[in-house]
C-alpha cells in the first residue's frame, strides 16, 4: 500500500480517530481542516492531496465537496443530511474526471446489515399483515435526524415492499408511509433496527455500534481503495470488488 498525504476536512471527534488509524497504517496527514481554520481548503493546501476524508456537518458538506472536486483532490464523503445537492456534487466530480464515494456509514458492520436488510425486505413483500417500522438512536451531538444510515435503510424497504411508498421522521399519517422513529440519547454511537411486527409475532434486525472507529477505519480503507480510480461509488461498490479479491 502507497503511503498516502490525506486531507482531514472536519477535525472532530471522528477526524482524529482516522488520524490515529491512518498514522498507525503510515499514511501521511498534511491538512486538517475544522470550523477554526476553515480558511486553510485552498488552492495551495488541496495541490498537496492525494485524497480527502470529509466528515462536517450538512450547512458546510456541499461547498467544501465542491471545492473539492473543483481542485480535482479524490474524496471520500461521510457527513450526511445534505443529499438534496448529490446530483450537483456529483456533476463537478465527474466534470474534473475526479473520483468521489459517499456512504452514510462506513461500518462493514453496517453494510452487512444493508445487504440483509434488502434480502429481509424482499422476502415480506407479500405478508401485509406485517407493519413495518425503523428505529435510530445516536448521540446527542448528531445534527440531522433520521440517520443518513436510517434513510438508506428506509429506501431499501421502499424500493422492495409495494405498500410503502414513502418515509416519514413521526408517526405514520397514511398506511403508505413508512415511520422512522428518531431519538438522541447521551453515550449511543449509533443503534439501527428494523421491525416487521404482526398481531401474532415480530421479526427484526438490529446493528449497534460500540465505538466510532469501525466508521473510520471504514472511511480510512475506501480512501486507500479510490486511488486511480474514476467515477462515482458507494461504499458497496467497494465492499464488492474487495470481495472479489
């Protein structure tokens, strides 16, 4: 593996966990970006790049992806809550002929848990009896609710069972929605579960993360992975061609 000079644009509590991981792997880190030196992703910083890692917040996720493709630097995106924009951020990574991933979350863990929630989704089709809904727990310091992961699980659902048509962040208001139940609690890194319940028993599945690390390591491989590629992915297109080997 090529010793790599990575970007950290957002230098929280997740930026410092991939700096440790990345060291540890003897990747380099020459630049750190926070809301305190936002003025250091220029020009002359982002020439020294050979990837980007990018975890801030919604307000600030589109303008720094779109410097970034502008500066043509590969990017890996983990901030959620500003999708919205993706056909646009897109669009300027490919005009640059530059590479981009965006995942929800980087857990291996979770996009397991991705995988068995399409198969699980698809095979309850055709029981109606069965009511369906999604529960996500994360920390208090979490900006957007639902979940990036929460809203991908959702439109998997969507996508496989004819009845829901939608998702809603309460209550449904119509048996085509599908509810997402969104709380914040002190000490949860982050809790997904999805529920098919009858009047005579209740399937479901569940992921819980016990730290942030599994999200950066995550976030750290798809930056080695991207190298020399071109185009757009996701986190599963990943996952598939390491399978492969």
């Amino acid at each position: 593996m090529n010793k790599l000079k990575i970007g950290l644009i957002g230098f929280g509590k997740m930026g410092k966990i991939i700096e440790k991981l990345a060291i540890q792997k003897h990747h380099e880190i020459v630049l750190r970006v926070s809301r305190t030196n936002s003025i250091d992703l220029n020009i002359q910083n982002l020439g020294f790049l050979d990837v980007a890692i990018e975890f801030t917040a919604p307000h600030s996720a589109v303008d720094n992806l779109l410097k970034l493709a502008n500066n043509k630097v590969p990017t890996i995106c983990g901030t959620t809550g500003w999708l919205d924009q993706y056909d646009e951020v897109c669009d300027a990574f490919n005009q640059n002929n530059t590479p981009f991933l965006y995942a929800s979350n980087f857990s291996i863990g979770v996009n397991v848990f991705f995988e068995i929630n399409k198969k699980l989704s698809n095979l309850m089709n055709g029981f109606s009896s069965y009511e369906i809904d999604i529960l996500e727990s994360h920390h208090l310091e979490k900006k957007d609710a639902p979940s990036g992961t929460a809203i991908t699980i959702a439109e998997q659902v969507i996508q496989n069972i004819d009845r829901k048509s939608s998702w809603l962040n309460a209550q449904p208001e119509n048996a085509n929605q599908l509810p997402i139940i969104s709380k914040r609690e002190a000490g949860v890194k982050g809790y997904h579960e999805v529920n098919y319940s009858s009047s005579i028993d209740k399937i479901s599945i569940q992921h819980e993360a016990y730290s942030r690390e599994g999200f950066a390591s995550g976030a750290l491989m798809a930056a080695e992975w991207i190298q020399d590629k071109k185009g757009i992915f996701s986190f599963g297109d990943m996952m598939e061609d390491v399978l492969k080997g």
